[in-house]
C-alpha cells in the first residue's frame, strides 16, 4: 500500500497516513520503538474492535482496557495502568502502544511518560479527533476535579499509526465531532484547506461518510501537516503553538460543566463560533471572520451556540481554572482572518475583557 508520512519530516517522529495500514502495526512498532514487552492500553469499547489485533501482532503483549469516556482520564485510571505493568513485571524495555481516541491517547501517553521516568509510546488512534489533533504533538495528560488536562507532559511518540479504515467502526456522532478540529486547522493557518474542507462537507457528513476513505485519509493528513509544522516550530507551547488553542478556552470550560456529556469536537466548535465573535468586536478579526466560521459550523453538523442552561457567568468562571491562564489572567488564541491568527505582538495569545465575554457569551 502507499504510506504517507503525513508529518513531512518535520517531525523526530513519523505521521503515518493510509488506508489497511493497522495489518502492518507489529511491523512498524518493532522498527520504531522495540522492546522486550509491550503494553496494549485501549478501552473496553475499542478493545474488541481493534485492541486485540494489535495485540494479537505484538509478541507477548499485555493488553489493558479502561471504561471509554472522558471521565476516566484520572489520576486514579493512571495508577491503576502504571501498578498493572509493574504487577506484570514490565521494564524500562517497554513499549506502550495507545490504542484508540483522545482519552485513551493522553491517559496510555501520560503512562508512558511518568513510567520508569519515561518509555517509549506509538500512538495509533481510532477517531477523527485523536487522528487530526490528540495524537500528534506529545501533549499527554489526565483531568482533575478542577479541569481538564492540568497534570500531564510533554512525551511525544516514537510514532503516530493513522489508519483510515478504523473510522468505519465510528459512531457518526464522534466522526462529525472530529470535524471541529479539522475546521480548527484551516482557520489558524491555512484558508485554502478551509474552503477545501468546507467545500468536502456534504460527503464527509453524509449518512455514509465513513466509506469516503480517500477523502477522509486527504483531510487526516493535511490537518496533521498543519498541526505537525506548529508543533515543530515550537514544541513546548512557548509562542506560536498556542494557536491551536483557539476555541479550547471556552470550550473546556462548557465541556467541564456539561460533565463530559457533550464531545470535546462539540465543545471547541462552540469555543470557536464564540471565540470568533468575541476578536471581532474586539477588533481582532476583520469582519466576516466569525460568520465563515459559524457557516462551515453549521454545514458540518457540530453545535455553536452556549448550551441551553448554562449560564454565562458560569462559562466565564470555568476558564479561570484552564491552565493557559497567566498572571491570574485567562488568554484566549484569536483569529485575525480565516487563515491567520494574531500573533499579539509574538505572544499568540491576549486576554479579553469580561463584559465583553460575557455579551457574546450571552
């Protein structure tokens, strides 16, 4: 098959992209990240699905499942994780392979970094979601009481394993969740793949989406090259990587407080159509900006407006606790124009000022 290093090299690590490319897992996990065990961390909805072939082409390989959903990347899942491989007798000659969505990702990932001070981690997710955002970029880490993703590191993979056939067995709902992100990526940096994937919304959201493999590997892939040349440009979120915030500041905070029912897609879209129209009345955005962005939003399929019920002020109060606040400040990764962020004078991020949040929120 043709294999597509989606990452353009501009990764330490390879991206790779194509379609049955899960038959050649024990192949690609034993060239890139070797060991004398290796470590199956899915959950107990993708395990059966996908979990157990990948352990099935991994010699000797300890496979452990945890409940799906956002609710169990905990502090309590990782120490149970991290005491199951040392019940089993595993080494710093391990290898764990996360096997499934964003959850599974950053909760297999931040196991990998904290285990033995640090293994080795292949990423092989099973959602468009983790595929275009989770997987690559090293960011691992596990929820709290007080919001999501405050204890973590950075640990990137020894690889990211995309293999579009798996979306097959994707709940339509979570497909179209992953579409935020996709969205995400032509806004921050290129309006070209905006209007493209604008453009490829009907057949990517059409009741049988999942079998336009070829478009969606295309899309996978020009997501992950975005992603991947932010990254390299600044791999630990000094500067110009906080770009990839937009729409997770207000997002986090209404995934936070709709107790993880609505999908992390969900919740940035919304962050974004709200984002979007807070940097045009600041003027941020030239005008127009937030309308392209609610447009594309609402042809995809995916929410834009507060959910019903939930206070604005509560919003407001819930990004005080995410961990891109600075000096007791929340910033927020704004857009100038479909295709380009503000950069605030290198910082790539500002602060807005709260009645103006809480009108837009309103």
């Amino acid at each position: 098959m043709t294999r597509e290093d989606a990452a353009g090299g501009v990764l330490p690590y390879p991206v790779w992209v194509a379609p049955g490319l899960l038959a050649d897992i024990g192949a690609l996990v034993a060239r890139v990240a070797p060991a004398h065990r290796y470590v199956v961390i899915t959950d107990t909805a993708v395990g059966p699905l996908h979990g157990n072939a990948v352990a099935g082409m991994l010699p000797d390989a300890l496979r452990l499942d945890v409940p799906p959903g956002e609710s169990q990347k905990t502090r309590d899942s990782w120490a149970r994780l991290t005491d199951a491989m040392l019940s089993a007798g595993c080494g710093r000659d391990t290898t764990v392979v996360a096997v499934g969505g964003g959850v599974v990702g950053d909760l297999a990932g931040f196991v990998a970094a904290t285990f033995m001070r640090g293994v080795p981690v292949v990423q092989v997710p099973t959602t468009l979601l983790a595929m275009v955002d989770a997987s690559v970029g090293g960011k691992t880490a596990v929820d709290t009481p007080h919001g999501k993703n405050l204890v973590g590191a950075f640990h990137p993979p020894a690889a990211v394993v995309i293999d579009p056939l798996v979306l097959a067995t994707l709940p339509r709902r979570e497909l179209v969740a992953g579409l935020a992100e996709v969205v995400k990526h032509g806004v921050i940096a290129d309006a070209a793949y905006f209007d493209a994937v604008r453009a490829a919304l009907p057949l990517l959201t059409a009741p049988d989406g999942h079998n336009a493999t070829t478009l969606l590997a295309h899309v996978v892939a020009g997501s992950v090259a975005t992603k991947a040349a932010i990254v390299a440009a600044d791999e630990r979120e000094g500067g110009m990587r906080k770009i990839l915030n937009f729409g997770h500041t207000i997002g986090h905070a209404v995934e936070t407080l709709s107790g993880y029912s609505l999908l992390h897609g969900e919740c940035v879209a919304i962050g974004m159509a709200m984002e979007a129209e807070a940097a045009e009345r600041a003027g941020i955005a030239v005008a127009g900006t937030a309308d392209a962005i609610r447009a594309t939003l609402d042809a995809a399929g995916l929410p834009r407006r507060r959910p019903a019920g939930m206070a604005p002020d509560a919003i407001l109060e819930a990004t005080r606790g995410d961990k891109k606040a600075r000096a007791g400040r929340v910033e927020y990764a704004l857009p100038e124009r479909i295709g380009a962020m503000a950069s605030a004078g290198g910082r790539w991020s500002m602060p807005l000022d709260d009645a103006l949040l809480l009108e837009v929120l309103a």
